[in-house]
C-alpha cells in the first residue's frame, strides 16, 4: 500500500517536472546555442548552424574588438544607461512619495496622468518624437537618447513607489518628526533605505529596458559616435550576406553586463517583487 501510493505521488509529479525542464531547456539553449556558434567560422556556421564548431576559435571576438568600435558602443549605452536610471529613480521615489503621502487638488488627474504613460504604446510615438527632436535641434546629441527614456521609465517606477510608500506606515515618519528630523531628513534617510528593494527592482528592470532599446536610439541618433550597442549589432548584417558568429559574438557582448547583474542582484529583485505586490 505505502509502495503504490509513493509511485502514485511520483509519477503524478513526472509530468509537471518535465513539463518544467523542458521549459528550463528551451530557455537555456538559446543562450549555449549563441556562445558556441560565435566560435564558429562563417563558412562553418553556413554548413551547420545547429552544430557543436569543430575547432572552436575566438577570432571573432578578436575582430569585434580590433575592428569594429563595440567599446565605444558599450560606453554609450552604459551612460544612456546609469543617467536615465538615475533621473527615474529620483524622481520616482520623490513624486511616489508625495502622491502617497499627500492629498491636494489635482492629485488624482496627475496620478492618472503619470499611469497613461504606462497604456501609451512607445512605437505609437515614433514618428511624433522624431519630428520633436529633430525641429528643436535635440536629436544627435549625448543627452538625446536619456530623454525618452527617463519619460518612458517614470510612470512604472512612480507607481511602484506610490503603492510601497503607502505599505509603510505613517507613525515611523511622525515619530522621526517628534524626534527632531526635519521633513528632508526623515524622506531621504527613513523612508528612502525603507524602499530600498521597490528601487532595486525598478532599476534592474529598467536598466534591462534601456540596455537592450533599439527604437529611439535608431531614430534619434544618426552619428556613429553616439550608436548605442543594439544599433551597432545591426552593422554586421549586410545588404547581401549576414556574418551571423560575428553578429552572435557581438550580442554575447552585449547581454553579458546584463545577465552579470541580474544575477547579482536576482534576490533584490525577487524581493521587491514580492514586496510591491502584497503591501501594494
């Protein structure tokens, strides 16, 4: 009796286990299929795209980096990258709190205001950000691209923010106030370190927005000085032939800081997850 109600709970857990793995296989493979493809030849790659490399080479990371200027690439977009997240984080706690905190006239036509920036769709506003930018003089500059994605990643992080703020209760900050602390000090030195996992898991998520944005960094900016990493992989697609372990190569390039930081920080993520959905 107790051996066919074991092989009972086995084999009722068999089949939702695999359907697992096979999730986990299809999710991982992309990424082998990605690294040991780069280390192929072209002529290789042609004859067997599917294929473990014969003799495995790192000659194309070697030309990425001696050729092409994916350096300069890469410190674009981690400027875009950190300067957008700062202004969104900032900003985002500050106006998160104040509507959390406060009730005054036009609170809520401006709470929904800053939640219609999450319902507009970005490639909607394609063609009315580039003629914005272009006629105002805006457009090829270093700053031009942290614009549009301040903008775009503010209205998710205010209402993180807004929804956390309002899980923290009130007494903390009146006792900081009773205690001597004035209203900055209690914000940025109470209230702030509270919300610390809702701003971890804001600027992760965003930092993978900005990171891996094609549109605006394609319309926007046309100097090769300014070209962000998602636009400079596209150079290595021809109009004819496609150097695709070199392209692949340059992509594991790419996601590498990302994928370094997620899994730095996979646990402040999960938590602040977590916490703005049950205290929101």
């Amino acid at each position: 009796m107790a051996r066919a109600y074991a092989r009972g709970r086995f084999m009722s857990g068999l089949a939702p286990n695999l359907i697992l793995l096979l999730f986990s296989i299809s999710c991982i493979f992309p990424a082998v299929w990605l690294f040991y493809s780069s280390l192929k030849g072209k002529s290789e790659f042609y004859a067997n795209p599917i294929s473990l490399p014969h003799s495995p080479s790192f000659d194309q990371y070697v030309a990425i980096f001696t050729k092409s200027k994916i350096l300069l690439w890469m410190w674009n977009t981690t400027r875009n990258s950190v300067l957008s997240l700062l202004i969104i984080l900032v900003l985002g706690f500050i106006i998160g709190y104040f509507l959390s905190r406060f009730r005054f006239k036009g609170r809520n036509a401006l709470y929904n205001y800053y939640l219609l920036g999450m319902l507009v769709p970005i490639h909607a506003l394609m063609v009315p950000m580039y003629v914005q930018f272009t006629q105002t003089g805006m457009s090829d500059k270093w700053f031009t691209l942290i614009l549009p994605y301040a903008a775009f990643g503010l209205p998710i992080a205010i209402f993180l923010v807004d929804s956390y703020v309002r899980s923290i209760p009130i007494e903390v900050e009146e006792a900081a106030c009773i205690d001597g602390c004035s209203f900055h000090r209690t914000l940025f030195s109470i209230v702030l370190p509270i919300c610390r996992p809702i701003l971890f898991t804001v600027g992760i998520i965003q930092f993978f927005v900005v990171w891996n944005e094609f549109t605006f960094a394609l319309i926007l900016n046309s100097k090769d000085t300014l070209m962000t990493i998602p636009v400079g992989i596209t150079l290595f697609k021809g109009q004819f032939v496609t150097d695709y372990p070199k392209m692949m190569a340059s992509m594991l390039i790419a996601i590498f800081p990302a994928m370094i930081l997620y899994f730095a920080f996979s646990k402040q993520i999960i938590k602040g997850m977590v916490a703005g959905s049950v205290k929101g």
